[in-house]
C-alpha cells in the first residue's frame, strides 16, 4: 500500500477533498489520525476532546508506524494531515515514506469563519508549519504538489486531473460526485465542522464576492497572508480575476531570479521587492532615478549620479530625502549582498515617497522618501560591435515649457511612446525631434555623429545632459577631436559618416543605419571604435570601490 499524505490548513476544503478521495475504488482514507496526539502533547481544548483522547491512538510513533503505514487492503491510503500536528519527536518515517502534496487556501477566505469552533491564532492556522513541511520536503529531494483551494473549487476536474498526475496515479471520475452525508471515515470531530460538506455532492461553487473581512483579524492576516504567497507561488495552475493567461517569460540573464533589492529600509529577495500602491512612483511616476554601473568592483561616476539625483529630488521639491551617505550604504550593502561586482547595472530611484491617502498632493507624503537599489547582472544592452538601428519617432521631445528634461524623472511617457515606435519598426530604438524639428536624442541615449573629422551632439535643451555623454565630449577633446555642439538636422544624421548613442546601460553603441539610410560604410567607425576604447580604458581605472571587494573572489555570472 502506498501512503498519500495531504497537508492543509484548517478550513481548506481538506476534507472535501478527502470525501474526493473516498470514492476512488483503489484508495482508503484516514481523517487527521494525528489528531489525538497533537491534542495530548499540546494540551489544547477542543469541545471534543476527552471522547477524542478516550477513542483515538494518542501515542504518535503508534500512530505513524502502525496506523499511517499500517495495513491495508486498498492499494492507496490517502491521509489527511492539518499542519500543526506535526509535532517534534514523531518517527523521521512521516516525512521520508510516502507521496506528499500541501493544499493551501488564502486567509482572506478562511478567517472570517475560522472562529466557528475555537479561537483563531497564527498557531491554529499552521500556515508557518506548512513553510515549514514544504521546506523540509524540498531538502529531502521531494518537493511536494501544491494546490489551492481556490483553485480546486473553480476547476474540480482540470485540478484534480493535475494532482494525480504529480501523485503519479490515475484520475478517476468518481472522485468528483459523492452522496449526502457521512461517511464511516470521519472523524468524531465531524459533527462540530462537517455540517454543511454533508449537505454537498460534490466540489461547491465559489463565492462570487467574498466575505466582509473582520478587522479584529486585521493583524493575524498580515502575518499569514507572506506565508501563503510564498507557497502559492509554487502552485502550477493559478487562476484569479486577473490572472495573466501568458506563459511565464525567460529572464534575457537567468541568473538575475535570485537576486536582492533593495526597497525602502531593507533588503529584500526579488519577488518581495514591492512597494506601496499609496507610494508616489504608483500614484503619478512621481519619482527620480539614476542608471549606474559597476566595473570590476568598482562603481562608475558614482559622485556625478548622486549629484544629478539630488539635484532632480531638489528641483521636484522632494521633502524628507535620505543622506549622500545613506544612499551610498544602500547601493553598496545591495551590491555586496548580491555578490555583483563586475557586469552589473543599478536602477536607483529615489520615489517622493509613501501617502497617507490617494491623490496627487505633495502634502498627502508624510513618510519620507521611499529609496530603491535594483543591482542586475547585465551586460550592455546594445550591439556594440555589430552596430544597431534606429528610426525617427513622430513623438516629439518634451519642451522645457512643460517638463524639464534635465529633471531625471520616471515620469518616462514621452520616451516610451517613442519606444512603442521603434519596437513597431522592430528596430533597437527611436529618434526624438524637438519642437523645431531638430534631433534631439533618442528613447534612451543621447546621440553624437561625426562629419569630416568633426564630432557633433544635439545641445541639452530639450534631452538629457547624459553623464555618459558628459564623459564621452570630455573624450572627444582629449583624443584630440575638434567637438561641436549645436542644433543638428535629422539629414545630417542621415547623411553622417559616423553615429553612436551614449548611455550608462549600453556604453558607447554605433549606429549603422537610421530610416533606411546606411550610415558611412554601415559598420562601426574609427572615430567610434577609438572612442570605445578610450571609454573602456577609463571604466578600467575610475570609480568608487565597493567595500570587501576582493578580485580574487569575484564571481562571474555573464
């Protein structure tokens, strides 16, 4: 006989899917027979108790060794298990024999009923067992199956279908429809919780609107709730109101799943790096930002992004705004923590903060600003051997007159609409015109050409003065070029013997054709590969070190 063990929560649908499994002609079921045990070792009251303790096995190891992986005369037994009565001390045998699967259920769903019978606690829910029950598991090299009850109720047949294909046995029809009533298997404790399964023939229905939540529970949901999200995510088949129906996507580096950002005041795995939907970046992109990179061990132009930040959190009358060395403790604990000290780019944003209550007045942020260091493994972004093409965008860069471009702000619209093109074009990014009709930038980069020996960029009226473009007129001069910044026609782009677009994410990226028109030899330039090469030697030796960086221990993830 081979064990089925299903553990669950109070209250999620456990044992309706037991009665599920009772019709099966192969399977015998057995109702929570650690029951006893858990109420003699824990002492805890139930209305029941003293007829359970007098009827029920109360010694664990008899119950594992001759109950749970007793004899039977069916080829499966399927044992219902609530996760707190797992308890210290039972045979190892529990856990290591047998076929394992958790159903979970959102809190929301099952405290405001919990109370029915006894009290409710974050011990009673046992949603920390199961963490714990799936963790222990997973070490031993069988991860369980999770359901959710949400799903089970949305999709019996489709859900059920799936968990005996991971328990490795047959579905059965039968398991969807049962007769009224009792069963012999129930426990004693049936009369107190059963009341209503013994009224259904089958999987019920769910809810269409949900219960008022009762706030006395307020508290215990949200230490509940991370607990039941952390499982859920192991949960193949999820469906909710909004539930995307694409597939999941690959990551462009696979390594960046298991990374560490930082938000707010901490440091936090990737999938509980969130903020606040009252916070500002939600409510309007009300936010500033800064793209840095770290170049063996080494953060680049640190002093000069920290500058443009605070002058941006300044211009945009951000109150409460943390400290140049608070931030800097952030953006190197976040790097550390992560291990990235080479290949790797930050988003820093600095957003104005969390509110009291929706709206878009500067007057409802009374938290302080809300701090975010997201460090990902990536290499530049951009072809910049081969080259890359771009297309000029009918979007017009914003003016000065209505937004600022020299404030870094996330209020990014203007540039995405001009991505929505080039992505339309399929091509790597657009031009943005000014007003008059003058090359500006592009969506992300600012953009130099040469023409006979003459290096020219757009002035910084309507795009932003780049620090990577800062530094790459600096070299311009240096390399002895003759530099020219002015107002630059689209067709002297077109007609240009070299291009290239510059960007603390992609670096220094040739440009090879534009609307069609091959730039110079469509490959990329002297002037372009020598100022590369120049940008690469500064990376090498500048920028601020990061602290307990050790060359020797660098770890190579791209």
């Amino acid at each position: 006989m081979e064990v089925i063990h299903a553990w669950s929560a109070p209250r999620s649908l456990s044992t309706t899917l037991m009665y599920s499994f009772a019709q099966r002609d192969d399977t015998e079921v057995l109702d929570e027979p650690l029951y006893a045990a858990f109420l003699k070792a824990t002492g805890a009251d139930r209305p029941y108790r003293d007829e359970l303790l007098s009827k029920m096995e109360c010694d664990g190891e008899k119950v594992v060794k001759d109950i749970i992986y007793g004899p039977g005369n069916k080829k499966y037994r399927f044992c219902k298990h609530i996760s707190k009565q797992r308890l210290l001390g039972l045979p190892s045998e529990l856990m290591s024999k047998g076929k394992h699967f958790i159903l979970i259920r959102n809190p929301l769903n099952i405290l405001p009923s919990f109370e029915k019978v006894h009290p409710s606690s974050f011990l009673e829910l046992g949603l920390g067992e199961l963490v714990s029950i799936y963790s222990d598991l997973c070490q031993m090299g069988t991860p369980p199956a999770i359901v959710d009850a949400d799903e089970l109720q949305q999709d019996p047949e489709g859900t059920l279908r799936g968990l005996c294909n991971d328990l490795e046995i047959p579905f059965q029809a039968s398991m969807l429809k049962w007769e009224a009533g009792p069963i012999p298997e129930d426990g004693l404790w049936a009369s107190w919780w059963y009341k209503t399964l013994h009224k259904s023939t089958g999987f019920s229905s769910p809810r269409k609107y949900p219960h008022t939540f009762p706030l006395e529970h307020y508290e215990l949901l949200e230490q509940c709730l991370p607990l039941y999200n952390i499982l859920r995510r192991h949960v193949k088949h999820k469906s909710s109101l909004l539930t995307s129906t694409l597939t999941p996507p690959s990551l462009p580096v696979p390594e960046n799943a298991k990374l560490f950002a930082w938000v707010g005041d901490e440091i936090v795995p990737r999938e509980m790096a969130k903020v606040s939907v009252f916070d500002s970046v939600v409510q309007g992109g009300d936010s500033v930002w800064e793209g840095l990179r770290i170049y063996k061990g080494k953060v680049f132009k640190l002093e000069e992004h920290l500058d443009r930040l605070f002058d941006s959190a300044k211009a945009l009358a951000f109150n409460n705004v943390p400290t140049r060395e608070e931030v800097k403790e952030a953006i190197f604990r976040t790097l550390i923590t992560n291990g990235m000290f080479d290949n790797t780019h930050i988003r820093l944003s600095l957003t104005r903060g969390k509110k009291v209550t929706s709206g878009m007045s500067p007057a409802f942020n009374r938290y302080g600003c809300t701090l975010i260091v997201l460090a990902e493994w990536k290499p530049p972004v951009y072809d910049n051997d081969g080259g890359i093409v771009l297309v000029t965008a009918t979007t017009r860069r914003n003016s000065p007159n209505s937004l600022d471009s020299k404030i870094h702000h996330n209020n990014l619209l203007n540039n995405i609409l001009a991505k929505v093109e080039s992505n339309n074009a399929n091509v790597d990014d657009a031009i943005m015109l000014d007003k008059d009709g003058f090359v500006s930038e592009t969506n992300a980069t600012n953009i130099f050409m040469v023409k006979k020996g003459r290096v020219l960029t757009p002035r910084a009226d309507y795009c932003l003065p780049g620090i990577t473009r800062a530094t790459v007129m600096e070299l311009v001069v240096k390399e002895n070029f003759i530099l020219e910044e002015r107002n630059i026609s689209l067709s002297e782009f077109h007609t240009a013997d070299e291009v290239w677009t510059t960007g603390t994410m992609g670096e220094l990226s040739p440009v090879v054709k534009i609307d069609g028109r091959v730039i110079g030899e469509g490959k990329v330039g002297p002037v372009t590969r020598r100022l590369q090469n120049a940008y690469k030697k500064l990376t090498d030796d500048s920028g601020v070190p990061i602290p307990t960086y050790q060359k020797n221990l660098e770890p190579s993830c791209v």
